[in-house]
C-alpha cells in the first residue's frame, strides 16, 4: 500500500496531518471531521466561493493601500483569489455548507487554501505560513462575522439576478403562447366552476403578468443585500482594523465584483441582523407560491385525456405508467409543484434560525445560506425546465374549448343587462334541468331577437368591458 505524503499542521488542539498536495488545512481537516452533516460541501455552491474569494482579494487590496500587507504577500494573495475566481480549486473548499460556528470554518477553509496558494504562487511550499499566514495575511483586517455574511450577501444577489433572468425568459415564453392563443374563446371558472367567458389568451397572459411583478419584488428584494459589514470584524466595533479600512475595502469589493454595495450604517446592528435574508426568503417563497398556483392550473387544464378538462396539451415528456399503457402524466408541472413545496419549508428554516440569533451575533447563518441557496439554484432549475420542456410545447384544443362555450349555463351572465337577473336565472335553471343550450333557450322564450343575441355573444363582446348593444 502506498502511503500517501503528508505535511504536519498546528492549531490549538494540536498537530494533525493533512494531505501534502491539499490546498486547505488543519482548521478545514477538523470542520470536515466535525460536521458530516449535508454531503455538500462549499466548492457545490460557486457563488459563495467566488465571493469569498473576492472579499479575500478586496481585503488584501485595501490593507496593502493602508501598507499593513507587503506588497509581494498582497500580489500573491491576489493572484491567488483571481484563480479561484475564474472557478480554480473550488474542489478544495471541502466544508461542509451546514456547520456549527457561524461559518468560521468556511471562513477558514477560504483563509488556507488562498495562503498555500499564495505561497505557491510565491515559490513555497504549501503549509509555510511563517511566510504568509491563513489568520494574520490572508485574514488581516477581518473576521468571519464580517467576511462571513458579505459573501453570503454578494453570493445571494448573483443569486437573485440568475432567478431574475430566469422568470422573465419563461414570462416571454407565456406571453408568446398568450399571443398565439388570444382567438380562442373558452369558458372561465371560478371555485371550479363555469363563470364568465374569456380567451385562453387572456389566461395565458395573466401567467406572464403574475411573473413579471415577481421579477419587480424580486429585484427590490436584491437591493438589501448590497447592504454590508466588511469593516465590522467581531462584533461590529472595527476592533483590529485600521480606521479608513471599510471604507477602502468597500470600494475594492466595489470594483471588483460589480456590485453597488453599500457599508451598513451600524456596523454592531448590521453584524448581529439576518433580517434582510428573512425578507428575500419571504420573496422567494412568494415565487414559489404562484409558480406553483399556475403548475396546478396546466394540470387541471390538461386533465383527461378523456374524463377530463382537456382544454390544453401538455407536451408528453415520457410514458406515465408501469401499468396503464398510454397513460402520459404531467411531470413537469409535478416537478415544479415539489421545488414549490421545498423553497416553502426552506422559508420556515430561514425564519427560524433568523430568530434564534442571540446578542452580537447570529451563529446559524450557515443553515440560512444553505437553504436559500438551495431555494435559488431549485426555482431557477424549474423555470428553466418549466419553459423548455413544458410551457413552450403546449397546444389548445380549439374544438373542445369550442363546445365548452357553446354549452355552457355561464354565457348566460352576458345576457343579464338585456334579458334581465331573472329571467337569466330562468335560462339557465332550465338549461341546467334539460341539458339545453342558453342559446336556444332565449331564442324560444322570445327575450332577444337572433340579430342581436349573436352581437352579444360575439367573442370580443363576451371578453372585455362593453357598451350595451341596442
């Protein structure tokens, strides 16, 4: 059996052994060690990573401004958060993303696996931190409670513009098909029950709409997480840092991730506040709500074949039985019903470890990241598949919509401003009892010559406000 190399690492517990060709350490080894917990470590979540990285290198950019950091040890860590900006060594941010400690050991896996890089990069060997240090270089000038939440942060706000991007590319795919349906007259319902005509064009387009005021709260939503603490250190109080450091270290964080971001005006207040998470979570939660109101109307509107509303085709994506042959289930909507239900119960997560913070600071804020990055890359996935796979595929069955409103008891509210409510009740209590038409029934009854009763029933009379037709 080969032995593979190691080198010896110390911390306050002791020496351990780590993998020689490891870019992260001891603290990592231990994390790693103490919370087997989701199996997904951080490098599963690139955002977080390249965010960290960014602060990393915003942080040695101001304190070699301030000339705290040697220029030589500033360029190395720099060039080394470059890299993993451009996606480099994510497999080695091996934390895992739920863990106890308020994010230190992520905060600390960033710390190693830029120092030994760093030293690379500078001609060392990894685990000569006499020469750049995790803590001292790397980490000068800040600490998890302020790293910590800034990544977390600028991570959530990519985040939110990739979910952005995502709703309105299946918002564009509603409208298109609420352009091409906009001639079908069907047949509304309310409670589930025959109402009042409209286009299926209209119900389409009122999908579109309902997601583009959810990209508008979304974006809003965004903006809290421009707020920051970089400059905070423990608890808010700047301790260790030098007095113009947040303020350089907020411009280069600026500069490099393109985002607007902004110092919080407390510093103690914004270190110990996960509200703002709260609130896009309450957003997010929001998106999957309506999402999935209108995934139950794509299944209700395709049910049947046969026994069912079979107003609308679904594309058939695979066969949906072991058992029934032919039998063809709507699993894209079932899917997207299922993220729904699971940003949900993540919203209900992130309430309750926002609440359970206690004084300066608040330790479960790694429970937070992993359950709103869980509810992002998942909603975002279902757009996707939701548009692709489903939305842009769907057909009308004209025929069907057809007879539904020719049919139908409901048409008869249309007549209530000529014929009168009761003998619109009449129409329709008999229509109900005899399985007539409401059509037939007035023309019958001598309450509206045929010339006018086909003017009011015109398709774009019965779909949109009216002047009473003489």
């Amino acid at each position: 059996m080969i032995m593979k190399k190691t080198r010896l690492e110390h911390d306050l517990l002791g020496d351990r052994e780590v993998p020689e060709d490891a870019y992260w350490g001891v603290h990592s080894l231990r994390a790693v060690e103490n919370f087997p917990i989701s199996g997904q470590p951080i490098g599963d979540v690139p955002e977080l990573v390249r965010a960290l990285a960014a602060i990393k290198q915003a942080a040695a950019m101001a304190n070699a401004d301030l000339g705290l950091l040697s220029r030589e040890r500033a360029d190395a860590i720099i060039a080394a958060c470059q890299e993993i900006r451009a996606n480099h060594l994510h497999d080695q941010f091996v934390v895992d993303q739920i863990q106890g400690g308020a994010g230190t050991s992520t905060n600390m896996n960033a710390n190693e696996v830029i120092a030994n890089r760093a030293l690379e990069i500078m001609g060392h060997a990894k685990g000569e931190y006499k020469l750049l240090h995790p803590n001292e270089h790397v980490n000068m000038s800040q600490s998890t409670n302020d790293v910590y939440p800034t990544a977390l942060r600028i991570a959530t706000w990519r985040g939110l513009q990739n979910l952005i991007a995502a709703l309105a590319s299946l918002r564009g795919a509603f409208a298109e098909k609420a352009e091409e349906f906009a001639d079908i007259l069907k047949m509304g319902r309310t409670q589930l029950q025959e109402a009042v005509p409209m286009t299926l064009g209209q119900e389409f387009n009122a999908y579109a709409i309902t997601i583009a005021e959810d990209e508008q709260r979304l974006a809003e939503a965004a903006q809290l997480m421009c707020e920051i603490n970089l400059g905070a250190t423990a608890i808010g109080t700047g301790i260790t840092a030098h007095p113009e450091y947040a303020e350089r270290v907020r411009a280069r964080l600026d500069e490099i991730t393109l985002i607007p971001v902004i110092t919080a005006a407390d510093l103690v207040e914004a270190t110990q506040d996960t509200g703002a998470f709260v609130q896009v979570s309450g957003v997010l939660k929001r998106v999957a709500v309506k999402l999935s109101k209108i995934c139950n109307d794509l299944r209700l509107l395709s049910s049947g074949p046969r026994a069912g509303l079979n107003e609308i085709n679904l594309p058939a994506k695979q066969a949906g039985s072991s058992i029934m042959p032919g039998k063809v289930n709507p699993v894209i909507p079932e899917v997207v019903n299922q993220v729904a239900f699971e940003v949900i119960g993540n919203d209900m997560t992130i309430a309750m470890a926002a609440e359970g913070g206690q004084l300066q600071l608040n330790a479960f804020e790694p429970v937070i990241a992993y359950s709103a990055f869980r509810s992002l890359s998942h909603l975002i996935a279902a757009c996707e598949t939701l548009e692709v796979n489903c939305v842009r595929g769907i057909t009308a069955n004209r025929e069907v919509l057809r007879e539904t409103v020719r049919n139908s008891i409901g048409i008869v509210t249309a007549l209530n401003p000529y014929i009168g409510y009761a003998a619109a009740t009449e129409v329709a209590t008999e229509a109900h009892l005899t399985g007539r038409g409401v059509y037939d029934l007035v023309l019958e009854k001598n309450l509206l010559p045929k010339e006018r009763l086909d003017a009011i029933l015109r398709p774009e009379n019965l779909t949109r406000p009216q002047h009473f037709i003489s």
